[in-house]
C-alpha cells in the first residue's frame, strides 16, 4: 500500500501569516488532489494537479506539483480563520481507489 | 444539483449489533467510495462500486461489506459491531471514478458503538 505522508501534523497560527503544507510519497502518481474538511463535514474537493511541476492558483492558496509527481505543497498566503480545517492530499493508488493523506490540521486564530 | 445525501447523520449501537448506511449519490455519477475515518488512522478505504459492481476493496474484515443498486445508491453494511468500529464513515461519490476526476463527499455518518 502506498503512503501519503503530510507535514506538519498540526500547525497554528495567526490571521495574517504565510503557512505551507506538504505532502510526500515515495510513489509516483499521475494526479494529485488537495481537499479541506471541515468539523462535522466530509472533504470538499479545493484543487487537481496532473503534470510534475504544475502550479495552480485558488485565490491566496497556491498548489504545486513535484517535478517526479511524488510530492506536492500547498501554501496559504495571507491566512484567514476561515482557512481552519483539516488539509487532505489524495492520489489515486489503482484505477478505482483514492488514498489520503495522513492531514495537516490548520487553525487559524484572529 | 443535489449532493451526496448520507443517512442517518448519526447513529448509537451496541457492541455486537449490525448497522446499515446508505448513501445517494449526486446524480448522473455511477461510482460510490466508501471510507472511514478517525483520528488515529485518518481515511481509510472500505470499497468503490461502479454499475452495482464493487471494483476495489480495502482492508477490511469481512464484516464491512456493501452493495450498489441500479439507481447507484449504495449502502454499507457492518455486522457484529464492535467499538473500534465507532468513527465517521464517508460516502463519495464521482462520474467514473477516483483517478484524477476528484471525489464529492457526503457528511457522512457518525457512528458511535457503546
């Protein structure tokens, strides 16, 4: 079974701050996915990325791509309490499953 | 457009009961993922069911098992329950598949076992 391991565990910090998130596998994989989950709520898709290098933009969050496609960041410019929330990575492991992330949770304090 | 609707929200067991839950997909989308999640092992995968078909399975006791119907709703099924089964167990549901389409996921369903 392939990981997805994320760093850090936890992070907190204040309205304002620049915050990155990873995620790291020894696998290659041919897309990765970042979702947010919220308490009480189930994963709500944010970003794809499919080429190695690729960088995507959503706002002030800033998705990258590893050149070898078996890592990826996520960065919070800016960071708003809204951000709080548990950050998944995922990957597709065969042709019908997804594997998260081991997740990064993010509070975010005014 | 309707999305993933898991039910019940929440649910109460006893150890050794079974329990049924069931997810309607958004509709048009004909692959169903079920996964649990909790804090110490984050989501883990149970099954995907594509046309009625369960494709994939994760590791899990066969005490965890699931089915889809031609309308694509699906359910799972836990038997004899135990307490380490108590978590948050997440429906997904997508137009073919996991791979590189991304998931849209229900609330999902609170299940304590006591």
């Amino acid at each position: 079974t392939q990981l997805l391991e994320q760093s850090p565990q936890f992070l907190s910090i204040q309205e304002g701050e620049n915050l990155t998130v990873y995620c790291n596998s020894s696998s290659v994989f041919s897309s990765l996915q970042w979702y947010r989950q919220e308490p009480g709520e189930g994963p709500v898709l944010l970003v794809t990325v499919v080429t190695g290098g690729e960088v995507k933009k959503l706002k002030r969050l800033t998705f990258q791509f590893g050149d070898a496609r078996k890592d990826s960041s996520l960065h919070i410019t800016a960071a708003q309490p809204g951000d709080t929330g548990l950050y998944l990575c995922a990957a597709p492991e065969d042709t019908d499953k997804l594997i998260f992330g081991t997740g990064t949770r993010l509070q975010v304090f005014p | 457009k309707a999305g993933v609707t898991q039910t019940p929200r929440y649910l109460i067991k006893t150890r050794g009961q079974q329990v049924t839950l069931s997810c309607s997909p958004i509709s048009g989308h004909r692959s169903v993922s079920w996964y649990q999640q909790t804090p110490g092992q984050g989501l883990q995968f149970l099954f995907e069911y594509f046309s009625e078909t369960q494709r994939n399975k994760g590791n899990f006791p066969g005490r965890f098992s699931g089915r889809q119907f031609s309308n694509s709703r699906s359910e799972m099924n836990v038997s004899t329950l135990e307490l380490g089964d108590s978590a948050l167990y997440l429906c997904a549901s997508s137009h073919r598949g996991g791979l590189g389409y991304g998931y849209t996921f229900g609330s999902g369903t609170r299940l304590t076992v006591v």
